[in-house]
C-alpha cells in the first residue's frame, strides 16, 4: 500500500471551534497548514456531544504532533484564574 503525503489525517479532537481556532493558527504560523472540520454540528444541543477534527495532511502529522505537544507544554503553566481579561461590556 502506498502511503499518499498528501492525504488529510485527524491532528486532535477537541470540544469547540474557539479551540481548533488556536491549534490552528499556531500551526499556521510554524508553516503548517491546517483545517477545522465540525464546526456546524459541535454546536449542536443534542444526546451526543459535537466535536471538531483539526486536519493536516500526512506528511506534516509528525510535526504537528510536536508542535501541538509544545503548545500544550507553554499554556499549562499559565494560571487562568490569576488572568485579567477586563470588565464585561454593557448591552
């Protein structure tokens, strides 16, 4: 069987498109290129829960791996409750 590098392979699942946004760009911006797959149903009020797949082709799976394994190593060192994100706007 012959291996396509092109082909698109799952990178991760996660929750939410706010999230696949972040993995996404931070691939991007290390010059690989990714896609978010779900969207549209994850947002879904159903039995079974939604989720999105971020995408990347086969050949940049290792170091996307790598690169989501970094970045997941340079937030857990943050303190979420410890960050000002400001007031809340008025309506």
């Amino acid at each position: 069987m012959t291996i396509d590098h092109h082909n698109p392979e799952v990178l991760t699942t996660v929750a939410d498109d706010v999230e696949a946004a972040v993995i996404t760009a931070a691939l991007s911006a290390r010059g690989i290129k990714a896609t978010a797959t779900g969207g549209f149903t994850a947002g879904f009020r159903t039995e079974v829960p939604g989720h999105i797949d971020v995408i990347v082709r086969h050949e940049d799976l290792a170091r996307a791996k790598q690169v989501l394994s970094e970045i997941e190593q340079e937030q857990s060192h943050v303190d979420w409750s410890k960050v000002d994100v400001g007031d809340p706007e008025d309506n």
